[in-house]
C-alpha cells in the first residue's frame, strides 16, 4: 500500500536573520587562542524561570548522520547566576545533558566553557580544524541550548573574536565589525549550526557569479599566501560549476553561497553540507599539485550539490529539526548516493574534470564496488541504516564488512536510473527532468522539504513511467552480488582492465601514499611501510593467507618497494606465481600467491554500435 507523500514544507529557521525581537540566548566565543587550538565560550540565557532547568549540547549533527557531538572536547564548565556560581550535574543517561537549578529572581544565566580544539587529521569536524594561520569554527561546538527544543524554535545573537589581523567568511549575516569584534545578526539557531566560520591571517575571496544577484563566492583560508594562488583554469571552471548547478535544478534555494576552503596539511580533509555554504577541508598546494587537485575534484561539486539534494530535499529520517532525536539513514542512497552522482555529473560538465577523468573515475568506481564482497551478505540499504557506525568502522577487512558504500554505488543506482529514462523517453526526458520537479521550485530562500521512498518513486514516475518502485528496491533492499551496472552497459560502455595506471588512480596513490592492487592480488599497501590496508576475500592474496594489518618484507626473495611489487605481478603471467615475506606482529612467514593475469587497472571503453548516453549526460548543458 502506498503511503501518502509527505507534502509539509518547513521553514526551519533557516531565513538567515531575524527582526528584532528578544533571543533566547547570546553567544560570544573569544577564538584569539585558536593556534593553540583553544576557544573561549560565554553564553547568556535570560528570562528564566526559576526552578529546574537543562542546557544539552549538540549530539546529532546534520551531515555527519551520526551522534558525532564532540562534548568531550568542553573543557572548564562553569555556571553562574549573578555572582553566584551554580552546582549541576551530568545526566547519567543523556551525557550531552547537564541540569541545575535557576535561582529565584536570576536576571540571567551565565555559562562559560573553553573548548579544545583537536589535532588529529582523522574524521569530520570534530577533527582538527584550526593551525597557526587559520580556523574553521562549527558553532555546534562552542554552544549549548535549553535541552529538548527545537533548534528552529530557538533564536540567538553571537559575538566573534579572531587573531589580529585575520579575515573571515561565512553565510551568517554581519551586524557590525570592529578591530575586535565580529557581531553577527540575530538569527535562528538552526541557521546558526548551519552557518560556520572561516578565518585565517591568509584568505581570499574569489567572486564566482559576477554580475549575478545572488553572491556566490569561494573563500579560502590557507596556511600560505603562496596556496592561495587558485589557476584562472579553476577559477572559470568553478563559475562554470554554478551555472550548470542551476541549469540543472533549475531553482536556487539560498540567497547566497559560500564555499569555505580550509588549505592545510594539518587539518581533517573532507566536506561538509550547509545549506548558504560548506565546510570543504583540502590540503594547502591543492591549486598547485595537479594529483591534489585531480583527487579532490568532485569535492565543491557534491557539496554544493546538498544545498538541493540534502539541504533543501531532506529524507524524513534525517529531516528530525534538532540535535538530540537519532537519525535514520535508511534513505541515505538517495541523500549521498544522488548528490554523489550530481556532484559526478556537474564535475564533467563544468570542466572541473576532463572527460577522460571523468570515465576513469566512472571505472573504478564500478570494480572497487565489484571487490567489495561484503555486497554478498549485506543488501546497499544496510551500509545507510548502519551509517553512523560504519563512518568509524576499521580500514581493516572492509572489502568484506562493507562500508559506507552509499555514496558510491549510489552513484551507480542514479546513473543506471538516468540512462533508463533516456532510453525508454527516446533521449526526449533524463534524470535531470525529475531533479527540476523535485529539487526546483520557488526561489524562498532556505527551507526544508522532507520525502520519503514513495514520494522519490512518484517524481520518476511523473518523469517517465516505469516500474520504479521495484527497479530500486531490487538494486538497494536485496543483496547483490554485483553492482548495478546498467547505467554504464545500457549506456554505450563497458568495463575492462588495462595494465598501467591512469591519471586519477596515480593521484591517488600519491596523495594517499597508497599501492593499490586490489584488482590483481588482491590488496593494497601503505606505502612505504608496506602494511597491508586490506585485502579481497577469494583473491590470491587470500587464498594465501595475506590479512590486513600484516606488513610485507619481501617480493619473490627482494626487498619490497612498489616497482619490485609490480614487475613481479607483471611477470605472473609467466611464472603464475609471487612470492611475499610477511611480518605479521612478531612473527614472520612467507605467503605463496598463485596468480597469472599480470597488472589490471580498470577502465572503461566505448561499445561499438551503442549510442553514447553516457557522453551525453555528461556534456555540458548550461548556455555560457
């Protein structure tokens, strides 16, 4: 029975600033300290009531689809009416809770605390964040609120200090500016959470809409002057990136947009989603180093792929309009694994990726996928449910425990789901069709409209009419055990092996410091320490005994380096056989790999005969 579909658009606070009206709390964070990863937090409530009150601290955050609040990191918490310093306690149940009692005839209540700023490169924005030149400042960290509201239902004002000599950029609207202080305007607390901070002594803005009502820039942060030097090639081809987004939606849902690049070798690398912006984390030569460059290419394209497809179009389970209900991630092939096929799309039509990056990217997605043999026990819609604990899960066996894998072979659901639009339209309709019925409409600002499965399977419907209620569910509810691949076959290509590494794998390997021969042997290594990532249940690596975490010594009797490793995989075709050393912990032993087909290398190639459906969707299609 079909459910009905979720018609209820919210307004979550997200409108940016507010008139004047009484807030409910002030927040002014001190971030002076911030090189030495320490910021200072005073809060005010006011007009309380006297009695029993709770203060929690931000536990489930959006995008992270996980209770990643990093409360550990408050350090120094003290609360205070007046002169007065008030006892209170930890919920022993609800950790992110603390509860006290307001005094009779309190006028406010003050809360201070430092927050300790992380120095591991490991994670999301609980991560480090900040170095000598710069700081990414996630309000959720440095805030709390009166336990059990929505954070739409809230409103505040906060204050900001930076180092001297510091810029900044953010969505938030800014109230005032002094030599020492940032005031930002009254707004909601939702928008505030939405709304980070980028600053730092290097920074510089760069306009990527000119002449356009609404602003839409890039602000980047970077540890040198020298980095922030972004190619004129990038620079266009990024303004080029924000005509094929709207192109493509057809409606824009924030009344300006910031992507905040942190550029540093000592902070967390990733991205993300705000709904006027995005926290993107790259390292500080990204405009320098084309493999850099080549392995962060879809980034600032899936992240601003959100602002519709997350932000904007939300599932149900994660749409909860605060920070305490827990999130379902059923529906998470839909919010990463679309928006990674968007940010795919509109890579290659902004020219941020070549057509050749652009297919290479395509093909390792698709064998990486067929490796993954946790695809045998485990349906694609599990790796969403269980998201918030597969995100931390070990490197270690992850081709059999599957990861995250969402993103990825959502990417594969979305292309297999386009070109069968286009095949069965005659080429007269494709997905982008249902991403302006479902993603478009009117230009209000930000706002929340959440969905459900039915309501995905109706818009296609109202794009082409097909069975697609079963098309989905057997390619994300049923285990398979191999990728959906019709989008790549049915759409003019197939999938085959070469014997040397092209541009986007070598980026990788460098930046990764990575060997890579899962498609081989079976594994891949760190390099230069030589210890095995992982390794691919019924490979030769295997079948020999090879695990994760082992560290390989030697290559058919030689020291072991990349080159050594890859002559004799080479060579296999011959010999059909390598021999390792292995130093598993303590002990030592030798695995013999029977294997005979040489290096392997994914790639795609055209099918003769087959219309290029592929190549179309991948063609530019703004006007320029």
């Amino acid at each position: 029975m079909r459910r009905p579909a979720v018609v209820v658009s919210l307004l979550l606070g997200l409108m940016g600033s507010l008139p004047a009206r009484a807030t409910d709390f002030t927040l002014a964070v001190d971030a002076r300290e911030a090189p030495r990863r320490i910021l200072h937090v005073k809060q005010s409530f006011s007009g309380l009531a006297a009695g029993d009150m709770a203060l929690s601290y931000p536990r489930w955050l959006p995008g992270e689809h996980g209770p990643t609040g990093p409360n550990t990191d408050v350090a120094g918490l003290v609360i205070r009416a007046g002169s007065q310093v008030l006892a209170w306690q930890r919920d022993p149940v609800d950790m992110y809770t603390v509860k006290f009692t307001v005094p009779a005839g309190a006028a406010a209540i003050e809360v201070g605390f430092d927050f300790l700023l992380g120095a591991a490169t490991e994670g999301f924005s609980a991560a480090a964040s900040s170095t000598e030149n710069l700081l990414l400042l996630s309000w959720n960290q440095v805030s709390m609120y009166p336990a059990g509201r929505p954070s739409d239902g809230l409103t505040c004002e906060a204050r900001l200090q930076l180092p001297a000599g510091w810029k900044f950029g953010t969505a938030l609207e800014t109230q005032s500016k002094t030599a020492g202080e940032i005031r930002f305007a009254p707004c909601t607390y939702t928008t505030l959470v939405d709304s980070p901070v980028l600053a730092g002594a290097h920074f510089r803005v760069v306009d990527l809409a000119p002449g356009d009502a609404i602003a839409q820039r890039l602000d980047m942060a970077c540890d040198s002057e020298a980095g922030l030097a972004i190619p004129p090639g990038q620079v266009a081809a990024l303004r080029r990136l924000m005509k094929e987004a709207y192109a493509l939606f057809g409606a824009r849902h924030f009344r300006h947009y910031d992507f905040l690049l942190t550029m540093s070798d000592h902070t967390a690398h990733f991205g993300l989603e705000h709904h006027e912006s995005s926290d993107d984390r790259v390292h500080e030569r990204i405009w320098l180093d084309d493999d850099l460059r080549r392995n962060y290419s879809d980034l600032l394209a899936h992240e601003l792929a959100h602002s519709w497809n997350g932000k904007f179009r939300r599932p149900a389970g994660l749409a909860t309009g605060d920070y305490f209900t827990p999130m379902q991630g059923e529906l998470l092939w839909v919010y990463e694994g679309l928006t990674q096929y968007i940010g795919f799309v509109l890579s290659a039509r902004s020219g941020i990726r070549t057509p050749d990056e652009t297919r290479e990217v395509l093909a390792q997605v698709a064998a990486s996928l067929d490796a993954n043999r946790g695809r045998e026990w485990r349906p694609l819609v599990d790796t969403g449910v269980e998201a918030q604990r597969l995100y931390e899960a070990r490197g270690a066996w992850g081709h059999w425990r599957r990861g995250v894998d969402f993103y990825d072979e959502g990417l594969l659901v979305w292309l297999d789901a386009d070109v069968t639009i286009l095949r069965l339209s005659n080429g007269k309709r494709s997905l982008d069709d249902f991403f302006h019925r479902f993603h478009g409409g009117s230009e209000r600002g930000p706002e929340v409209k959440p969905y459900t499965f039915d309501d995905v399977v109706a818009a296609l419907n109202d794009v082409q009419p097909n069975d697609w209620a079963k098309f989905l569910r057997d390619r994300v509810y049923t285990v398979q055990p191999h990728p959906p691949l019709g989008g790549i076959l049915q759409g003019g290509w197939q999938t085959a092996w070469v014997d040397s590494l092209g541009p986007m794998q070598k980026g990788g390997e460098a930046v990764g410091k990575a060997v890579d021969e899962t498609y081989s042997v079976g594994f891949s290594l760190d390099e230069p320490t030589g210890e095995v990532n992982d390794v691919v249940p019924g490979s030769a690596a295997d079948r020999a005994g090879v695990a994760p975490e082992m560290k390989l010594l030697g290559v058919n009797g030689r020291r072991w380096n990349k080159d050594a490793l890859r002559d004799a995989i080479a060579a296999s075709k011959a010999g059909g056989a390598i021999e390792l050393l292995l130093e598993n912990q303590e002990f030592f032993r030798t695995a013999k790999l029977t294997y005979s087909e040489g290096r392997r290398y994914p790639a795609l190639v055209r099918t003769t005969g087959e219309h290029d459906w592929v190549g179309e969707i991948l063609t530019p299609h703004a006007h320029p």
